[in-house]
C-alpha cells in the first residue's frame, strides 16, 4: 500500500488528536480538551460507564466521575485510519490501567477498549467530532466501582 503525501500527513496529524485526547485526561487538563473536538462533537463512553453528552457536559462528567481515581494512564496502539476527503475514521486499541480507591485501601484496575474516532477537517485542521468507546473487556474491577458501571 502506498500512501500520498497528504495521507501520511492526515495520520499524523490525526494521531496526535488521539494522544493529544489522551494526554489531556491523563493531566486533568479538561480545558485542553476544547482543543481537540469540534463544538459540536458527541463523546459516547455509555458501554463502559454509561455516559454519553457534548463536550461541556462531558468535561463536568470527567471532574466528577474521575475524582475517586487516583491514578490513570492511556496507552493506545495500532490504530486503523479510513481518510475520505475532509472525514476521517480510527479505531485505536486502548490500554487503561487505574488505581482506585474507596477510603482506606486502594486497587489497581485495567479497562481494555476501542476508541472509535470520527473526524473532520476545519479550517484550523483536524478536529474529533465524536468519539466513542467500545468496550473489551475490564479486570479487576472492585465491586463498589462495577456497581456503577454498565454491564
């Protein structure tokens, strides 16, 4: 397969929107998010904690819904690019290990997913205009969190 110079810039610069995500959330760094996604764009995380919204809805929900998370780190992998002009498509293998507490101990948990990303090209670039997590699978999971979270 031989790609042009355009496609290979394109997966470039859409990866870096991917780790760019990723690195966000990691820092808690919720107002960088505002520069990865359109204004519009849909972020569906229902299938792995029931949550689906608008970015402004979504940062409130990581602030809150993070905070009993100590810990946490992405790591993505072997993405899978279909560029069409000024859309894009990714899955991206995602590795998410997290300490998690409730009090007095702590557990250290891993959720495995799919991030599948929908972008547009703008006229500052690449944007997401919707990201949704497939589910894998998830081990370690403490019974007070699993209460919680889809099945």
């Amino acid at each position: 397969m031989t790609l042009s110079m355009q496609e290979m810039s394109d997966r470039f610069e859409l990866q870096d929107l991917i780790v760019g995500y990723c690195y966000a959330v990691d820092n808690r760094d919720w107002d960088a998010l505002d520069e990865y996604f359109t204004q519009d764009a849909l972020i569906d995380y229902s299938e792995m904690v029931g949550v689906r919204g608008g970015l402004t809805e979504i940062k409130q929900f990581l602030v809150e819904g993070l905070s009993p998370i100590l810990a946490y780190q992405h790591a993505v992998s072997t993405t899978k690019y279909a560029i069409d002009g000024d859309t894009a498509r990714t899955k991206t293998v995602c590795y998410n290990p997290m300490t998690v507490s409730q009090g007095q101990s702590s557990d250290t948990l891993v959720f495995g997913l799919w991030y599948i990303h929908d972008f547009i090209r703008t006229e500052q670039g690449w944007k997401i205009s919707r990201l949704y997590e497939q589910k894998c699978y998830r081990i370690n999971v403490p019974d007070w969190l699993a209460e919680q979270l889809p099945s």
